[in-house]
C-alpha cells in the first residue's frame, strides 16, 4: 500500500484519489460501533413512540434502512470496498431527556478492510429515516452526534472513543 505525503491511504504521491490495494491484507474479523441521534419535539417523540405515525412502524423502517444501507456503503462512499458484511444490528433508543431517538449500529465482517463506514453509513441512514418518517409533524428535528465509538480488528489494532467503555468483541452485541 502507496501512502501519500499527506499519510492518506487514498491519494496517491501526486494527490490523485486512488482506491487502496488490501490484496496483501490479512484477513480479520473486523468490529465496529457507531452512534448519532435526532434530536425532535417532545410531541413528535411521543407520536413516534404510540406507532400512530402516518408513514407507519417509524422504528422498524429506521432499523431496515440502516441494515440497507451498510450493506450499500461501497456505492454510497467513494473509494469504500464493496465487503461482505457477516452480521449488521441497528438499535433505536427513545431518550426523552434530549428529546429524541438515539441510534446505535454495530457491523461485523472478516476481511482485509474495516467496516468503520458501513456501522457510520447504518447510522445516517437510519437517522435520515427517521427523519423522513416524521417530518410531516416536526421539520424542525436535527440529527447529530454521529460518531465511531470503537472499531476492533485489522493491523491498527483496536480502538475506541475514550469516554466509551470498552466492549471485548465477544461482548459486543449487535442489536
């Protein structure tokens, strides 16, 4: 693998964007967990939590497009490898002190490249969901946080955010 003078596996010496070689890459299994939330009117809240909705089950849609979406994150991020994910969860938790919905998504593989964007992509997606699920009631909502907390596996090792406790991946449970 060619680092650019930058330290960015994706651009060349010359600064040309280039998709990384991982052919010399020891396969791994590879863990990674994400989090974002949206934050919404305490009525819009509720509205989602009674499952009267008028798009329907706000939760569920959420879930599968953020499953969707991980699955699709090598045609959504340039230069991402397409990965052949063993394992997606997406966890949607009502938190009525924001107000709002946090969203919590873990994605697993065993490959030679980390599966960091494909548990970010789970997140977005499932946070624009909601957001789409609901806007008729409250365009006023905002997503934000969306943030790695820990990814396992591939030759850097493990890492997480450090006001995240720590998962061993045999905890970490993909919701």
């Amino acid at each position: 693998m060619t680092v650019a003078k930058s330290g960015l596996t994706h651009l060349s010496a010359g600064g040309e964007a280039v998709m990384v070689d991982v052919s010399a890459k020891v396969a791994t299994e590879r863990i990674a967990i994400a989090s974002g939330r949206i934050v919404m009117r305490a009525e819009t809240l509720a509205l989602a939590l009674s499952g009267n909705a008028s798009k329907g089950d706000v939760f569920g849609a959420a879930r599968i497009a953020g499953i969707m979406a991980a699955k699709k994150t090598h045609e959504l991020i340039p230069l991402c490898h397409p990965l052949q994910l063993t394992k997606v969860g997406v966890d949607l938790e009502a938190d009525a002190a924001l107000p709002g919905i946090v969203v919590r998504a873990s994605a697993k593989a065993l490959g030679q490249t980390g599966v960091e964007m494909e548990a970010l992509t789970a997140v977005s997606v499932a946070c624009l969901t909601l957001y789409d699920m609901l806007k008729a009631v409250d365009r006023g909502m905002r997503i934000e946080a969306i943030e790695l907390l820990q990814k396992t596996g591939g030759k850097s090792g493990d890492w997480r955010r450090d006001d995240v406790e720590a998962a061993k991946p045999s905890e970490v449970k993909a919701p």
